[in-house]
C-alpha cells in the first residue's frame, strides 16, 4: 500500500500544478498581501521620486529585492535594497522594508 500525502496549509492555489511521486519534491511560495502592498508602493516611490537616468535599474532591482524578500534571502535582500536610490531607501516604504528584511 502507498501511504503518499500532501498537505497544504494557509495557501490558496490558482491553476497551480503539483506533482508527486517517488523521490520528488516540490515547493510553492506564497505571498503575503501586505508585502505584496508594500513592494506596489515601492514601486510608485520610484516612479515618482527616483532620478530619470535610475528608474530603469532601480525597477528592476525592486522586483530582484522582492524575490529575495520572498525566498527569505536576508542576506541578498539587504544587499538589493542598498542598489536602490538613497531618495527610495529612505522613503517610508523603504524603511518598512528595510524592517521587514531585518526581521526575517
């Protein structure tokens, strides 16, 4: 007899696919919405407030930053969060992320 389970605890699953069998393993992340509210605010600080010629990067580094946020990559997350532009790090978004990272 085959004595395979799978549990999922606190997780919503849209078209999410998950695969068993013998020696297999998988992970599905989730989010938190409230870090996913923080890092949508992120993002309209840096449209706002970062330099023209920094936009670009500093987009692309908060999704990097995310990801990290998300993975609890501490350690690549702090270091993501010092490329951002120092008018986004010291934003109130940026210090409640900053918070977040230094508390995982």
């Amino acid at each position: 007899m085959d004595n395979r389970s799978i549990s999922i605890q606190n997780s919503t699953l849209n078209n999410t696919n998950l695969s068993s069998g013998d020696g297999n393993s998988q992970s599905v992340v989730t989010n938190n919405p409230a870090v996913e509210d923080l890092f949508k605010q992120l993002v309209n600080v840096i449209e706002k407030e970062s330099p023209e010629d920094e936009k670009a990067d500093a987009l692309e580094n908060a999704a990097k930053l995310q990801e990290a946020v998300n993975k609890n990559d501490k350690t690549r997350a702090k270091r993501i969060f010092n490329w951002l532009p120092t008018v986004v790090q010291a934003s109130s978004v940026g210090v409640e992320i900053l918070k977040l990272i230094n508390s995982q």
